[in-house]
C-alpha cells in the first residue's frame, strides 16, 4: 500500500505531547517529593545538576534545611505509623464481614492514632 508524499499510515504519526508530558510531569512529582531525593539534597556538598547529569551549583542552605525539615517530619510520619494503636481492641466474637472490615479500615485511614 502506497501512501503519498508527505502522508504516513496513521500507525506512524506521532501522538501529541500531552500523554508524555503528563507521564514526566508526575514522574519528577513523585521523586521530588520522596524521601530519596529530601535525603541526597540534605547531605553537605550536594550539587544541583542539569538534564544532561553535569553539575551547575551547589544546593543552597535554604534548600538543605527544608530538606532536613522534611525528612524529620517523614520519620515522624513513619514513627506515628508504627506505633502500637491506642484503640481499644475489637472482641473476638463478634466476627465482621469482609465488607465491614474493609469500610472500617477506610473510615480510619486519616485519623492518626492519638
């Protein structure tokens, strides 16, 4: 199947950038906000580099104490979280569907143990 100049079959025309650009945008999203990237830029003589891996300067105080910050509110996050429950514990007998259960663990979910 011949295709005149200029025109290709649909299955070689490139798609528009948004999918891509979506797929970056929530790419870097999830590594600037991680406790990896909080943890490289803490450390002292860190470097901020370019796209293409080349060092451009140094992080500055600011930014090395936000970083810091961060990480002391995440290991506190992460303290909370492991710490045994202060609810009081369920009997036994009485026994919970499945749907009950997953709805009573919903319902808690953003209420932090006190």
């Amino acid at each position: 199947m011949a295709s005149p100049i200029g025109k290709q079959p649909a299955f070689f025309r490139p798609r528009s950038a948004t999918p891509i650009s979506s797929i970056l945008r929530r790419a870097t999203g999830a590594y600037l906000h991680s406790k990896r990237y909080h943890l490289a830029v803490a450390q002292t003589g860190s470097t901020r580099h370019d796209i293409n891996g080349l060092p451009v300067e140094p992080v500055s105080d600011d930014d090395r104490l936000a970083a810091e910050e961060k990480i002391e509110s995440l290991k506190k996050r992460d303290d909370a979280r492991k710490a045994p429950s202060a609810a009081p514990a369920v009997a036994r007998s009485i026994s919970l569907s499945r749907a009950d259960t997953i709805r009573a663990s919903l319902l808690n979910r953003n209420n932090p143990p006190r």
